[in-house]
C-alpha cells in the first residue's frame, strides 16, 4: 500500500451559503405553504430559490456545503485535505472556490459550463439559533464519476461522503465511484448521514450502503433513529455497533457518542458563552473528529476536538471556523 | 415645499464587502509593495483585485459601501430610506440589490450592462480589530448624473453624500447632481469625507463644496485634520465651524464631538463588550445620527444613538447592524 499524501479528501456538494435572520413566523408560514422544516433541510428548485431569497432579509454570503465545511474544518486544525464537489463557472463559484484553495485545501473538480448556477443554501437562523436550510443544488449535484480524481482519493487515508449527495441520481454515482477507489486502494470511508430527513428519502440505500462500503458513520440523534427506524437512541446505537468500524453519534448540548469493537465512549460537549448559531456544529464535530483520528489520536481524544470545533463554529454566524482551530489544540492534544 | 416622504436618501458606491482575517505580517507585505495602508481604503484596479483576492483567506460577503451601509443602518432604526448607486448585472450585483431592497429602501438605479462587475471592497480584518480596505470601484463609479433620481432626491429631508464618490469624474457628477436637486428643493445636503487619504486626494474640491452645498458634515478626527491640514483637533474644529450648519466629528473610543451654530456638545463612546471588526464603525454613527436628527430628535440625543449603533456594527464581523437597531431605542429616544 502506497503512502498517503493526505489525510481527508471530502466528496460533497459545493454550495454558497446565505444566512439571513428570520422570525418564527416566517419559518411556520412557509412550513404551512411549502414544507419549509424548521432545523432541517429542504430542496427547492431555482424558482422556489429567487422566490424565497426575495422574501428573506440580508444575507451575509460565505462558503458552504456539508462535507466542504467539514474539510474547512479540518484544514484550520492544521491537516492536509482535498475537496472534490462541482461548481458553476460563475461570482458565486468563484467565491467557493477561493475559499476552499486558500485554506490549502487540494481542488481541482472542473467547473461545470452551461446556464446552470452555482448552487445556494439559503439559510434562516431563527432567534433560538437554529438554522433552517433551504438548498437549490444547481451545478453542484452535476458532480459525476468522472469528476472523482482517483489520485486524490488514494493518497487519503480517509475519503468522507455527506449523504446529501444521494439526492440525485448522477452525484450519488460520483459517490459511489469516491467510495470504490478508496476501498480499492485500502483506504477508510466515511459517511455522514446529513439530516433525518435525508435518511427517510434514501433508508434503504443508506443501510446498504453502511453495511457494505462505510468504515466510519457520522450521525445526530435523530439521523440514527431515523436510520434504523428506533424512537429510544439505545436501541439505535444497538443496531449500528458491529455494521461499521467506528460510529460517532453527536448529541447536541450533551456532547457525543463513539462507539468501535463494541465499546462505547461518551464525551461532554464544550462550554459556548452564547450559541449564535447552530450552523456548521456537525460538520465541524466531524472535522475534528477525523482530525484527531488522522494524527493518530484516540477515539475519545478525536471527540474532544470534535467538540471544541463544534463549539467554535456554534458561537457566530456561519458554518466554518473563525478561530483557527490548530489555535484550539494547545493543551489538549 | 412638498412634503418630504423619505428621511435619507444616500448617494454613493454600490459595493460587496469580502472580509477575511489577516496578520499584521500581510499589511506591512503589501504596504511595502502595493501601497496599502492599514487602517484606510486604498484604491485597486481590476487585477489588484483578483491578485490580492487569491492572497487572501476565505471571506465572508455582504453587501457594504460606505454610505450605503448608513441607509441600510436607518432603515434598521425604522426610518425610511432611500439609495442611488451603480451595480452590474451580476450575481454580485445581485447580491446587493436584495439586500438594500429587503431593508425596504427604496432602490432603482438601473444596473450597468456591459463587462464591468460589481463593484468590491477586499477589507482584511487584522487581530486588533482594525479594518483595511482596498476598493476595486467597478460598476460603481459608473454611476452618472442621469442616474440620480430627482423625485427620489427632493422627497428626501436629508440627501447624504460619501465622499468617495470624489475619486472618479462621472460619479462625482452625479454627486453634484444629487447635491443641486436637493438644494433646489429646499432640502438639506450632508457630506461624510470617508477617509483622510480621500481627502488628501481632493481636499481643494471639498472644501469648496463644503463652503457652497454641505449642511451637514461627518468627519473622523483624522479627516478633518487632513481637510484644514491642522495637527491638533481643536483647531480643526474651529476652522470648521461657520463652515456648515452641522459638523458631526466622531473619535473612536473618546466618542464624538458635534458643532452647530458655534456651540459644541461631546457624547461618550458605548461600552462594547469586545472589539470584533471596526468596519462600518463611522457609517453606523452617521446612520444613528441621521435617525435623530430626521426624527426631531436634539443633537446630542442624536448623536448618542450613532454612538449606539457604531457600538452595535464593531462587535461583530461585517459593516451592517446584525440586532435591529430599533430594539437599541428603548430607554434613549
């Protein structure tokens, strides 16, 4: 087995992220009209999109996509990372892009051509600090087989895969694809599920999936119950031990899960001053997470960093580190 | 006279802000070799723009401009505004349309086609909070006298002007236009001198305008040292009374100073819990003093709500209100 160049190189939809504050009101009346789910996430379409982003106020534009803030995440703890997810040729992939290389994260996906946009999250945090998120996909669920860079992935030690990329047909085959190259070179892959709602689209799937080709499973409460349909977290956390290698089951203000070989660990989340808002917490866990793990460190060590970058992304706005994480590390790892 | 159905109507850039952290190391680098200066706005051309963009971190976009950032802070206090700038047709451009347009202001200055963008302003953020600002002007200083809506201009109390309008001929002819219909109408003109260095640039032509048109005036302490090219503030600010009906002077932390009719009155700065990013600190004081002074309000409880709304924009990243400025009333007005 060659050596990695890599630790992570993430698979996922290449989104920009416009956060916008937003009433109660504002979520239950769109609830009511279009099936807008607090705390979720929602796909819309590009006339859905213009139609909301009229509605919404202010945004404040960055960077996002799941697995993206993940690998941003990871790259701000001081790791070596690879980003493959599509973009359009447009401002807006532009502005995905930069941010990605600038962080030292490997990219190279072709953006795509034609009259398709970059795809957006419009997201509304309500005055609890919770985020609802609407996404029109646009160029990034284009992401096909042929945009996984084999080289890319074999040189990881990890390929990690959202599973919102199983939203469409021609991105889940980009998926797959991620996960047999890594496979075929002795690499790990990881999962995580996205949102419950997204595991009730794709269960079947996913199960499959988990059973055959995933290494590690990122999922919150809700996800892994919805998973394997359980409504107490004992019974969920029962069925997923011994399915994969190593599960991390994150719990918001109770801090995390990890369970490997029939073990389980608990750890606290961390102390936040204020939670300003709660976008980016999972995928930011999962960065530390994978951090930990890459550099070797054990289980519950991972977690702790998990936590600490989950805490940092959940104490302003937006969904990627504003802090640079390596700064975090001191006196822990 | 006709009745004035707007409080404000700015006059000024069109631009999107993209703000990224960066070291003291990275100013003096390009201080040294392209002539930026901590603290102030240097102009860039179009391949500055990107050269420097792919120098810098991931950022974060929202829509800023000066002045346009001071009617976006009047809305947030409930007043009814107005903007003239110049976008391209871009998704940039975009961008900032909603954003103006969700603060229920009113907007219509036709987007400029052709091959110019949106205007930007590359605003590093460096760890004592300080804001440096290197503007590629774009479609903005496009904007001409044909642009300038004299219905929306003369329905204004108050038509506020940013002095980096100064920096390109056509967009200095629409600020004169601006200038002229208002005063036509009977209504008062306000000038901010937006930074030293912009004053350095034209002090000749400002103090000429300042002497004819300017009713109101906003200046930091540095600029209008630099307007009278005085070394010590009370001096400048004697120069400057007579000069117009109003000078506000802000201080930073030792607050602001207003001058009207050869009385002076001096507010404190607010208590801020911690300094985050000082962009938009003078435009949010101009924004609170406005809202006064267009409310009937006198002019020190007018210049308390500035101090109220500056406070707000410094402790957090981005030079726009992130709490309704509104909620800040209770208690003051």
């Amino acid at each position: 087995m060659s050596e990695t160049t890599l630790g992570v190189v993430a698979v996922g939809n290449a989104l920009v992220d416009v956060l916008a504050h937003a009433t109660d009101d504002f979520i239950e009346t769109h609830h009511a009209e279009h099936g807008m789910v607090k705390g979720a996430m929602t796909l819309i379409d590009s006339d859905r999109a213009v139609d909301l982003y009229m509605q919404m106020g202010p945004g404040l534009e960055s960077s996002g996509g799941s697995s993206a803030n993940t690998i941003a995440g990871y790259a701000s703890f001081g790791g070596k990372g690879g980003f493959i997810g599509k973009v359009a040729n447009d401002q807006l992939g532009r502005v995905f892009v930069h941010d990605i290389r600038s962080l030292l994260i490997e990219y190279d996906t072709p953006p795509l051509t034609g009259d398709i946009p970059t795809g957006r999250c419009l997201i509304l945090v309500t005055p609890d600090a919770q985020r609802t998120m609407n996404t029109y996909l646009g160029a990034s669920v284009e992401l096909g087989p042929e945009d996984v860079n084999r080289g890319m992935v074999t040189s990881a030690q990890v390929t990690y895969l959202e599973g919102y990329l199983f939203d469409k047909d021609r991105a889940k085959k980009a998926f797959e694809t991620a996960a047999q190259y890594a496979h075929e070179a002795g690499r790990k892959v990881a999962l995580t599920l996205s949102d419950s709602f997204c595991v009730n689209r794709h269960r079947d799937d996913f199960r499959k999936l988990i059973n055959s080709h995933i290494d590690i499973l990122f999922a919150n409460e809700d996800e892994i119950k919805a998973l394997y349909e359980q409504s107490e977290l004992p019974d969920a956390l029962k069925a997923i031990d011994g399915d994969v290698e190593i599960a991390v089951v994150t719990r918001s203000e109770k801090g995390a899960v990890v369970l490997s070989a029939g073990e389980q660990a608990a750890v606290p989340a961390e102390p936040v001053a204020e939670v300003v808002d709660t976008t980016g917490a999972g995928d930011q866990f999962a960065a530390g997470f994978l951090y930990g793990l890459t550099e070797g460190m054990d289980l519950e060590k991972s977690a702790k960093l998990g936590a600490i970058a989950a805490a940092e992304v959940i104490s302003h706005l937006g969904p990627r580190p504003e802090t640079p994480l390596a700064e975090l590390l001191e006196g822990v790892a």
